[in-house]
C-alpha cells in the first residue's frame, strides 16, 4: 500500500523525528493484549 511505503515525520519542539504508519493502533484501549 503507498500509506505504507511512504515515510513521515512528526514536528516536535521544531525537529523532525521519523513516524512510523500503520493500519493497526499502537495502543490496545480495551487491554485485550496486556499480558501481566
């Protein structure tokens, strides 16, 4: 997908650090993958 092969960059405090795009959250809200 181009979504995926593309490359992003987020602006914090005016630098730019690489950002990484998924289809997936990156958090689990329901917590159905914690694992204690």
């Amino acid at each position: 997908a181009q979504v995926i092969d593309a490359t992003f960059e987020v602006e914090v405090n005016g630098q730019r650090i690489p950002a990484t795009a998924s289809f997936r959250p990156f958090y689990d809200p329901d917590n159905e993958r914690i694992r204690l």
